[in-house]
C-alpha cells in the first residue's frame, strides 16, 4: 500500500469509528425513551457532541505520527484525496466521510491548502440514490384499511417497548385532526399513501413519527409527538403537527439535537428537506446531530450566495454590542459575530471565558429559547463585498482576530448564527396587538430560561430577537450563568436620604448578586410596555419567584419542554 493510500485509510477507519459511535448512541435513544431515562438522555447528548473532535484528533495524531511527511509534502494530498475518493466507492455516508477528511487534512496541514485540489471543498461523491440496509422510509396505504388501521399499523411498526394507555382514543383524535388539515381529505386516489421515516426522531422526552400524507397532487408533511403518561409504564399521542410554522419550531436549532438511527443519513436529509424546503440541507443535518456536516453544507451555501449577489456585508441592525462585532450580508438570513480585542466597562469577562459561554450553550438544553451559534476559524472574506464600516470596525476593535490573504480578509474566529430582528426594534414597530404578543413571549423567554437552569444575565431587549415565527429568543450569551449559581436578593431599604440618594450602591453588593426589583428600571420606560409587562410578568420582578425555581431545580424537578403550542395537544393524561 502506497502512503497516499495508507492515509487515507487512516483517516476512513477514523470516520467509521466515528459514525459507529455515533450511531449506537443515537439507536439506543429508544431504550432510554421507553425506560424514560431522561437523565441517561441529556448525557448522552452532551457525549455525542464530543464524538467528532475526539475521532479527528485521533486521527490527526496518526497521521503526522506515522506519516510525517504529511505535514511538509505539498505533492502528497491531491494523491491522499484520490486515494480517499476510491475507497468511498458504495459508501453509506460518502458526503460525512469527506468531512471528516477536511477536518483531519486541516489540521495537519496549513490554512494556505484550503484548496480544493487537496482538501473536498466541493463535494467528490454523490449521495443520489445511496442504498440501506433496511429502507429510509415506508409507505401505508390507507385506502385499504382506513386511515385509523393505516396510523395504527405505523406506531406498531417501530415496536416500542411500551403499550399504549388508550390508542383507540389516540387514533379518533388522530382521524379527527387529520380530517380537518387534509384537503381534498373525501377523495381518494390510486397514489393515497402515507409515507414514514423508518426511524422515530427522539428528543428529550418526546419520540416523533415523521412523514407525509400523498393524495393525488397534494402531499401534506406531518409529524406524530409520542410522550410518556405521568403515572409511567405507558405511552400516548400527543398531538398531529400539520403546519409548516409548528415544524420549523419542532427542528428550530434554538432546540437540543434530535437522536436518529440513520444508516444513510443524506437520505433522511433529503426526506426532511422535502417536507420543510424552506430548510437548508445544512440546518437539517445539524437537527439530527451531524453539526460538522452542517457547518460544511453552510460554508458551501456562503460562497455560493457569495457567487451569485453583489450585496455587500454591512454592520448588523440594532445597538452595538460590548462584546460582540456583528456583521450580516442582507441576501442571506445569517449574522457574522466576532469577539472583540476589549472589553469597556461594566463588562468584565475575557475572550476565553466567552468562547465557553458558547459552548455552553451547545451543551445545555436549548429550549427553543437559544439559538445554536456554529463556530468557525480561519473564514475568508472577499474584502471587495465588506463595507467600508464593517472593515473599519474589525480593524479597530477585532484586529487580533483579523488578518489580511491579499483581496481577501480572514477571520480567525467567529461565531454564525440566524438573523433575527432584536426585540426592541421590533417592538419600536409593532402595534397594539404585537406588543402584547412580544412583551408575552418575552416574559415566557426569562421563565423557560430560568427553569430550563439558565440565567441570561444581561435581560436588556435588545439581546432578545425575535424569529421569522414570532418567537422571542435570547442570543447574547457573555453573560449567561446556571440559574443556580447566581443569588437574587431583596434591594436593602435605605436608612437616610444620604443612602437613598446615593449614586453607587451603600450596601455590599457580590459578584454573583442580582436585584430582580431593578428590572423594570432599565427594561421599560413608563408607558404601555411596562404596564403590559407589569400585567403579565410582574413576578419576575421578586427575588422571590427565583429563589422558588433554584430550589425547584436543587430538588430535581426537571420542566418538559413541549416544542408545539398547547393548544394543539390531545389533553391525553
């Protein structure tokens, strides 16, 4: 076997020892689901994340140990990806494999050979028509047995561990809802189908049947939430999700990863995509855990975007932020946010305790409340599409994160995440109606954050955006804290009007202390926003609430977050 060879099978044993851990820890959500150990559930989320960097650096060890021309040898890697591209021949996962590829050549080479002769910056291997071992998807036909037989026959096929408490009373709910979101739902053609993921979608303490009803030229995609009942031992279905907004929310990436058994996971992408097109192929493969191969499809999507408009990145809308330089490019929906060199006061942190505020974030339960940030070195940026006040402003507050490649600019880190309107520019706009809505959803936001055992720190609005759904989130992350590490007290009452005037604080005041009474002062003015929050939220305002929710989570209460609006569930016990 020659060398090129040799490392590329180096790196392919490295990805399928990758994908098998992968894979197995994602099959047996299942266990866990029907053992309802959620505990087991969110350390296995936080475990998998840690599976792709722990495989590359392996596998990077090996190759600069035992091959270490690989470092210096510029002729050896269009030679090692030739080498690679032969052994994906009638691979599963050719698109993930060359991922990995990238991330293994990338860190043994230097940024100068991001180029496509040596590393796939463009796809090798298509992913068209890959066969499994067992389908990707299945189809029923309900015009032989009824729609009822049809779903029954469906939750059957995944056999799960647990009976059903009462599925008859499930499949009239099921019926029911079905009648009221099908068009067309009396007629009945020869296609009548309804097709199905092979794999049930878990997440937290949810398992999702994914699919699509097909009728004649309509096609209606729909996804089946199954939860435990409260007294345990048996399952039911919790609601029928038809609308493209409650799916959207369902794969937001403000939520926890879902766990999958995909053998050919590009297959299942495509499946998604076709029920949520307004998804990208990169959003899609982050949602079911590969975030590697999403952050690849994304950096593809960019320069496509890049190649076909002539709009030029501009400092994002909203206040200037302390910590973060955040730039967008208008024609896509994405924001660019670079930590800055400094600091100003109050703020009080470093670079290095920012980046993990960030990955935190990738390990905690989302929520729905927290955007997913992907995390980027060495981007580069045709310097001709930046405007002039974007480079002004990266040069003189981000120049330790700037470098200049001739016509192009590099940035050595940064942090991508969905644009997003900031709340109190949102609110400048809204009408009566809106508001009450966005003051809501705010309030909703700090409460979800706080039992999911997150503590924003900073709650001024303008960290807050709100999606294309109308959903309040929280995306400024420098300051976050467990909610259980932060102590909320009562404002001391002043003992003069030497103390009661005074400009700084005359008690002693913590590092880790936080006044829920000083809220309202720097949220809202007098007026109809702090009357509707005052209506809605005022117990967000007593050190009180918060002390009940750091003991409710001391004591081990853990909060199910449901992704899909109540109004839309069963009721079922």
């Amino acid at each position: 076997m020659s060398t090129p060879q040799a490392i590329a099978r180096t790196i392919l044993d490295g990805f399928e020892k990758h994908y098998a851990q992968f894979r197995e820890i994602s099959a047996a959500a299942k266990e866990r689901f029907e053992r309802a150990d959620w505990p087991g559930t969110q350390e296995a989320n936080r475990k998998r994340l840690g599976f792709y960097d722990g495989r590359v650096g392996e596998s990077v060890a090996l190759v600069t140990r035992l091959y270490p021309d690989a470092q210096t040898d510029e002729a050896l890697w269009p030679r090692v990806k030739q080498a690679y591209i032969a052994l994906l021949y009638d691979h599963k996962r050719p698109e993930c494999a060359e991922t990995f590829y990238n991330s293994v050549a990338c860190r043994v080479l230097a940024r100068t050979y991001y180029r496509n002769e040596y590393i796939f910056w463009r796809q090798a291997v298509a992913t068209d028509f890959i066969d499994a071992e067992e389908p990707t998807w299945r189809a029923w036909y309900p015009a032989t047995h009824g729609v009822s037989r049809t779903f029954a026959a469906i939750l059957h096929s995944f056999k799960l561990a647990l009976p059903f408490e009462n599925l008859r009373r499930d499949l009239r709910r099921v019926l029911r809802t079905t009648r009221e979101h099908f068009p067309g739902r009396r007629e009945r053609y020869p296609n009548f189908q309804v097709q199905v993921l092979s794999s049930l979608f878990f997440r937290d303490k949810g398992a999702y049947v994914v699919g699509r009803i097909v009728n004649g030229t309509h096609e209606i995609p729909f996804v089946v939430p199954i939860r435990h009942t409260r007294q345990g031992g048996s399952l039911y279905v919790d609601a029928v999700l038809f609308k493209a907004e409650h799916l959207a929310a369902l794969f937001s990436l403000a939520r926890a990863y879902f766990m999958v058994d995909m053998d050919v996971p590009s297959a299942y992408v495509s499946f998604l995509q076709q029920l949520m097109p307004a998804k990208s192929k990169a959003e899609l493969y982050m949602s079911v855990g590969l975030q590697k191969q999403g952050k690849t499809l994304f950096y593809r999507d960019l320069h496509a975007s890049l190649k076909h408009s002539t709009d030029s990145f501009i400092l994002a809308p909203g206040a200037r932020g302390l910590v973060m330089m955040v730039f967008t490019l208008p024609s896509i929906p994405w924001v660019f946010k670079v930590i800055r060199d400094e600091f100003p006061p109050p703020k009080q942190t470093t670079r290095e305790e920012v980046r993990a505020k960030y990955l935190l974030v990738k390990y905690h339960d989302r929520v729905g409340r927290m955007p997913d940030a992907l995390e980027y070195s060495d981007v580069l940026f045709p310097a001709r599409r930046m405007h002039s006040a974007v480079v002004q402003e990266l040069e003189r507050t981000c120049a330790k994160s700037l470098e200049r490649d001739g016509d192009r600019l590099v940035i050595k880190h940064l942090y991508v995440e969905r644009r997003m309107t900031p709340l109190d520019l949102w609110l400048k706009d809204a009408d009566e109606a809106q508001q009450r809505h966005g003051v809501r959803e705010f309030g909703r936001a700090i409460r979800e954050l706080a039992e999911a055992n997150i503590f924003p720190g900073d709650l001024l609005l303008k960290n807050f955006g709100v999606t294309g759904w109308g959903r309040v989130v929280f995306y400024d992350y420098d300051e976050i804290a467990p909610l259980t590490e932060v102590t909320f007290r009562r404002l001391p009452t002043a003992r003069d009007d030497e103390e009661d005037t005074a400009a700084e604080p005359w008690f002693h005041v913590g590092p880790r202390d936080v006044f829920p009474e000083e809220f309202l002062r720097f949220l809202f003015p007098p007026g109809q926003l702090r009357d509707l929050f005052l209506e809605m939220h005022r117990e967000l305002l007593d050190p009180a609430w918060w002390i009940a929710q750091q003991d409710a989570i001391r004591a081990g209460a853990q909060t199910e977050f449901i992704p899909y609006p109540h109004e839309l569930r069963f009721n079922a016990s």
